[in-house]
C-alpha cells in the first residue's frame, strides 16, 4: 500500500473510534462524543486534514500530558454581551463547543454574544461552530488562531497560522451559505500532498527558506513558508495579511491567549514556540440574533434570493459559473454519507498507532 | 494641463470647500463637518480615490435629490447589543456616523454593539469609523456593501462591490494597528489610473466582458469586472469571493437594504441596478469594549509586542520586510499633513465643476 492509496470508511466507524479514543484518555462522555462529531463533520464535509487525520496529533498530546483532558473552564471576565473564557488546556473540540454556547446565549439575552477564548487548543473545523448557530437561528462567526505556518507579505519566515474564519447564513428552501475559509493563498495539506505526490505547486503559494517564491513542496516545507492570500504585493497579498493579522488578533490577544508565531504547536512533530506571550491557543466566537436585526422569514427568503441570483451569475469560460460557499461541503456530505470516507494509507496507519497507543479496536 | 498632472492642496482648504459644498445641499451643521473630515482623512491617509475625489459625485446626486440632505435616521429594530437603522436614504457620511456611535454606545452598556444600516449611501473610507472606536477604548468593526465592480470566483460578470472591511487595535507606545481593506484583488481606481496613463494592468486583476483574464484596462472598464481577492480557483480566489460575500449579506441582506448587484449606485454616471431588493444601502458596525474581555493596559501592551515581532520578521529578499497594516496610512497622513494633498487635474476639474454647480468659491 503506497501513501497515496485510498481505504473507504462508514464515517459512524470513524466517529465510534474518535469517541472511545477520547475517552481512553479520560476525557468526559458527552464531551468525547461531541470532539468525535466534530471530527466527523470536518471527515463527512470533505476537509479531510481537519478530520479523523488529526486524531494521532490529539491524542500524542492527551497521551504526553500536553492536553488537559478534564479542563474546568471558567469564565474570567464578563459583561451582558461578552465574555472571556479560560479554557484550562482543555481539547479546543471540549472548549471550542462550550464557549460558542456561551456567545448563544448571550445573544438570546441581549441580541449578540462574544466570547473570547484563551488556554484552548485546536478545534476543528470552524464552520461546526457556526452550524450550529443556525440550528438556533443566530448567525455565528468562529475563528481561531494556529501554529505559525503563513509569511506575512514581504517577510521572510514563518509568522502567522492558517487563522480560519466561519460564518453561515440560513436560507428558507435553500441550503445554508456556509463560509469556512483559512486565511492564506493555499492550505499546507496540498504542499504535503504534492510531496507525497512528487508534484510542483503552482506559483503563489509558497516561499522558500530564504523567502523566494518555490514551486518545489519541498522547499516550502524544508523552512519556508506559506503565502497569503493574494500571493504577492501586487494581487493584494498585503490583504491576505491584513485578514490573518486580525484573526490572530482578535483570538490570541484580546483573550489573552498566544498570538502570532507563539502560538502553540498542535501536534508534538513541531518545534515549541520560542516564548510564551499568554496562555494557550485563542478564539474568537461570535454570535447575533437573526430577529435582533430583521424578520428571519424576511431574511432567508432574501438569502434564497441570494443564492439563485448567483448561481445565474453568467459563468466564465470553461467554468459551471460560480459556487455558492458551502457548495463542495455539501455535495462531499451527501457522496461521503452514502458511501464513506476515504483516508489515505498514512492516516490509516496513525489511526493503527492510536489503536496500539490506546487499545481501543480500529479494525 | 494633461489629465495625470498633479496640484497640491491645503487639506484644511480642501476640507473648507467640502464642509460648504455639504451646507449649500442643506446638509445640517455639525452633518457638514463631519462629511468633510471625513473625505479629508482620506485625502490625508492617502485613500485618494475616497476624499474630496468623491465630492463631485455625491454633489451631483444630492443636486439631483437622489440623495436626502437632511435624513431623519430611525432604529427600526432593537436590543441591548444591536440595532437596525434606517438611513433615511441620507449621505452615508452622515448615516455612518450616527449608526457608528449607536453601536459604540450599546457595547458601553453591555459590552459589545452592533448596528445593522440600511437606506444608507457610500459612507466613506470604513477606517474613519473604527478609529472614532478607538478613541473610546474600544475595537471598531466597519463593513458597507458598494455598487457592483466584482466578479465571483467563476462568474464573468459583476455581482459584488468593493465591500471594504476595517478594524483597528490600539497599541500603547506603538501607534495603532489599522486594517482597512477592500474584498478585491485591486482597486478600480488602478484600473482607470492604468487607463489615463496608457498602460497594462497585472495578470490576476480583472476580466473582459467575456470573463477571460485580460491585462487591457480598457477590456476591464468595458463591461468586464474586477477579480476577488486571490484572483483564481488556484491561488484561493473562492476565498477573496467569500470576503466579498460575507460583507455583502451583514451589510445588506442582515439591515433589509439591496444587496449584490442590486446596491445603489454612487454616482450618477452608473447604470441603476436591475431591480431593488431592499431599502438603498448597507452597512454594518461593531463595537467591542476592550476591557469586557481583557485589562486595556495589558492588550495595548501585547498589540505593541505584536507589532515590534512582527518588524522584526526576517525581510523577503529585495524588501525591508513586512508592514504593520495602517503604516502607509500614516506616512501619508505625516506627509500630506505638512506639504499638503495631492490632487490629479482630472480631479480639480471636478472641483470646479461643483463650485459652479453650487457656488462655492474653490479658487
């Protein structure tokens, strides 16, 4: 079996497996049902590198002490509004959850919820969060900062994460707008695949360790860095920076959590941060009331409207015209539902070394 | 006198000229003062394309009463942390500010405001109202949906604007953090620079008429469109078209005003929109406490420690490394504050024109 070869999973089995692992590490029953969900979710939506593929990294890190598998968290700062929780090094997929339900909550009281996030780890997919903010008719925003991977623009080395932003909007016969979007030109998933692969990147992802621009994987990997959105100065690179400087931002320092290049690492394959500027990893959770600003009927028969007025945008050449966000997600959950979750052989293989680590049956 | 020749302006003369052009259209006192800095802190800031620039086409709709010199803003909708306002289809120099401080009193009082804005006009540079924001302590966030300009990833035609976002941070010792960015991979107003100037444009900003890549400004104006941040399906152009959409459903479909291709147009040279779909324009503001989440003293000092990082990222070759967004802003504002602006011929012209429009001496 090479590393690029393919095994077809029912995602229930994936999801079993995640639950019982989080488990065996101590961590509580409904919180390992819900992280193996989000797991899941990430596995059925199709972004696979958020998904059952991280469990080796978690459970490396509950299995050397890095995570608290029983955090408490605790709120340390309040208002009607706001909140600023300290997630006690929890798993991000046992905080993450529990503060955004904090940010709806607020915002069932006085119309929008914010909560900031510190000593947290990792959390998964951040459109999860969002989902589950329309599932009580509030529009959720989620983000995240993360181990430094990007180059701001016209630097040189590492210094910022992929800081992923999410938020949904709810049609009324139409599915959701979901928008989960990291913030630099490429994610550092396909530059591992194309090494695996033996294949160029194209142009504009990545820089070497001297900070040229490579299309060699290797070069990237070997001490560049990635690019962000935009690429280069010229394409509006500075933009890409902008949007994961402000991500890092509003989840690293207004908790009081890491930020930029000290961000904590999320698997024990990367070097530590060289210092520590606050506690953990941070986010940002956001939530608004849809009936605090509009007659919800109103707003998703408008969001209906949206959604076909685009999908007839008049399409460029050689394209089905544009997608509505949220379009691949879906259509990878409706394939994968019916006929499982592929993984590639090395995530089959760090899924046998959880089992071993764990004894928890995989197959 | 050719079209590219530049004058150089006092900018509190120019601000002067458009406090009394406002007044002339019946625009209140205070209104009028306000409208004019804020067109003169984008002449100052450098953000040419939004200040006195502008004057001609908001004189020629309020002249032509398509735009209300004396709105009576109401909220239409209401909670503790949010607000809906009807503009009242006034200048968004006016509404913007009215809803902005709306939204800076709610998070006074519970620690977060946001205020959705509908029946609005072009409001501006988005970083006026963040940094009113910081001058109480708090983050500011500003968004506003424009005419339509941009393409979604895939589409060969214009469906989106500009729709800039802005936040800002403050710093302690360090000036602040100032992120005012629009969606696109470039600005319209290259275009038409690149135009007058008679020269190409890069790869990756716009497409013809037909929606295929075009290097030809002229292609562009033409019926062609702008492309969203990323510029290709390779290099994450889905995300620039998720920016864009995302700032375009807060602003517009969240406050019940037009949205995508059916926002107003700001000037009277456009085409109207297709049909309406809401009540004129939209923008969105937040606001956020500083201290409803951290200690301001220490996230200021944390901001300064970001920034002096950051600095100090080892520099991509053949650059002095990477900017603290809200630099080139500032320089300019130094600059400009003492040698005075910069205006393009073509511009003062427009001035002229609206001195005989109104009878404002201008010079």
């Amino acid at each position: 079996m090479t590393a690029a070869e393919v095994v077809v999973f029912e995602h229930e089995r994936l999801c079993e497996f995640s639950r019982r692992v989080f488990q065996h590490f101590g961590v509580g029953t409904a919180e390992s049902e819900e992280a193996a969900l989000i797991l899941s979710q990430a596995d059925l939506r199709g972004i696979d590198s958020h998904g059952i593929a991280r469990l080796h990294a978690y459970s490396r890190m509950l299995n050397s002490g890095r995570i608290n598998p029983t955090p408490e968290m605790r709120v340390v700062r309040e208002t009607p509004g706001t909140a600023t929780v300290d997630g006690d090094n929890g798993l991000g997929l046992v905080v993450g959850p529990w503060a955004n339900r904090l940010a709806l909550d607020k915002a069932e009281s006085v119309g929008t919820g914010w909560v900031a996030v510190r000593g947290s780890n990792h959390f998964g997919i951040a459109g999860y969060y969002v989902l589950e903010a329309l599932a009580r008719d509030q529009l959720g925003w989620a983000m995240t900062n993360t181990t430094k991977i990007v180059a701001p623009m016209w630097g040189a080395e590492r210094m910022l994460g992929t800081n992923p932003l999410a938020i949904a909007f709810p049609g009324l016969e139409e599915p959701p707008i979901v928008i989960d979007m990291a913030s630099p030109a490429a994610a550092f998933g396909k530059v591992e695949m194309a090494i695996r692969e033996g294949k160029k990147i194209p142009e504009g992802w990545a820089i070497d360790s001297s900070g040229q621009p490579t299309i060699e994987p290797e070069e990237m990997a070997d001490g560049g860095a990635m690019l962000p959105l935009g690429s280069t100065r010229e394409r509006g690179g500075h933009k890409g920076y902008c949007l994961g400087a402000l991500i890092d931002i509003l989840s690293g320092v207004l908790s009081g959590a890491n930020w930029g290049p000290f961000t904590p690492v999320f698997t024990t394959d990367f070097e530590e941060p060289p210092r520590s500027v606050g506690v953990g990893l941070g986010h940002l959770f956001g939530a608004m009331r849809i009936d605090a600003f509009i007659e919800p009927l109103e707003f998703k028969r408008q969001i209906d409207d949206w959604i076909r007025t685009f999908r007839k945008t008049s399409p460029a050449p050689g394209t089905d015209g544009p997608l509505i966000p949220g379009d691949p997600e879906r259509e990878a959950e409706s394939q994968r539902k019916a006929s499982g979750v592929p993984l590639v052989s090395a995530v089959v293989s760090d899924l046998r070394a959880v089992s071993v680590m764990t004894g928890v049956p995989f197959d």
